[in-house]
C-alpha cells in the first residue's frame, strides 16, 4: 500500500503572480475613440465635380454645383469643330467618285423624288457622314469631349448623369444642334439663361461644363 504522503501539492505563491492589467489596451481604445472622433468631427470640404458625381447631375436641391462654361470658350470650340466638319465633307465630296457604288446604294434608298432635290453629291455626303461618326461622335462619346471642347477645356455632361451615353450624343449633335443653329434662337437662348444652356443642350439634356 502506497504511503499518503508521497501525495506532494504545489500551491502558487500569490505574491508571485504577476499582475495583470487592462490600462493599456483601455487608454489604446480611448486613444481610438479619440482619434475617430476627431476625424469624423471634421468635414472634409468636396469639390464641385465630386459633388457632381455623388449627386448624377449638376444641381443639388435647386442649386447648381457645376459651373457652367465660359461664353468665349464655347465660342472657339464651336469655331474649331466647324472647321473639322467642313474639312470632313469636302474630303467625302472629293472622295465620292472612288465610291460610286455608295451614292447609288443611297439614291435608290432615298427613291428619285428625294434625290432629285439633294444639290450635293450623295455619296460624298454618306462618306461626309460615316467619317464623322467614327472621327468626332465615337471620340465625343468616350471622352465627353470633342476636339474644339478638349483644346477649350470644356466637357459634355447629361443633366440625369455625368456621362451622357452614345444616343445623346447623336441626338444632340445630328438632330437637337442644325435645329438650334437654324432657328438662331436656339443659339441665342445661351446667353439669356444661367446655366447658358441652348435648344440643342435643352432637347439632348446636356450641359457643358468649364475647367473639368
């Protein structure tokens, strides 16, 4: 029979536990606390454009948060890309006779009533036509810019959201703008409201913008 006191029990010395407090990681929370506060404490002032973008338009609540573009910058921009689209068409006039098969193709499209009043040549105009979708209107679309709005420093937005899609572009550029520009009042309304927006820009829902 085992002798009882062979039994041997270590009992820790409490003045040997070490003690274990929380001041460190309460003051590293408080520390956080603080910190957090203090960040949140302070607003960070937002710019016009993220404005902009969070609010999808160019007023919040009635109030514009986009300057909209200089009248002389609009100005030379129009002037440049005039320029480009008369270069276009006497390129595609010039060019018509290498594709006959095109003017012929459009003509028996168009029937001989409608033809017979175009005093220009029908195929030019179609190459005039498909130079510049691929040259001006895709490039506008990616960009929000065309070549006289990107050396103006001027950009395109939609009034529903920042990036105005492909059918706005066309609309505005093919329907909504030779309607402004022949009417003139269409052309005179930009300087006569605040946000100096024309029919075109009003029929596309568009809004050009300055310094973005």
């Amino acid at each position: 029979m085992e002798d009882d006191n062979d039994w041997d029990f270590e009992i820790d010395n409490p003045k040997k536990k070490k003690k274990v407090t929380n001041k460190p990681l309460l003051n590293k929370s408080r520390r956080e606390e603080k910190l957090n506060l203090d960040t949140h404490s302070v607003r960070q002032r937002k710019s016009r454009r993220e404005m902009a973008r969070e609010a999808g338009g160019t007023s919040i609540k009635g109030r514009d948060i986009i300057d909209p573009a200089a009248h002389w910058r609009r100005v030379i921009a129009f002037l440049i890309d005039l320029i480009i689209l008369i270069l276009i068409i006497a390129v595609g006039q010039l060019a018509s006779p290498f594709f006959a098969e095109v003017g012929q193709s459009v003509e028996e499209f168009l029937g001989p009533q409608i033809s017979s009043y175009i005093f220009f040549d029908i195929g030019g105009a179609a190459i005039s036509f498909i130079m510049h979708f691929i040259l001006v209107i895709i490039p506008t679309t990616s960009t929000q810019r065309s070549l006289g709005k990107r050396i103006m420093k001027l950009k395109i937005i939609g009034t529903l959201k920042p990036k105005a899609p492909l059918g706005v572009i066309i609309i505005r550029e093919y329907i909504a703008k030779p309607l402004s520009i022949l009417s003139v009042i269409g052309i005179l309304m930009i300087p006569l409201n605040k946000r100096r927006r024309g029919l075109h820009d009003y029929i596309a829902g568009t809004f050009i913008i300055d310094n973005l």
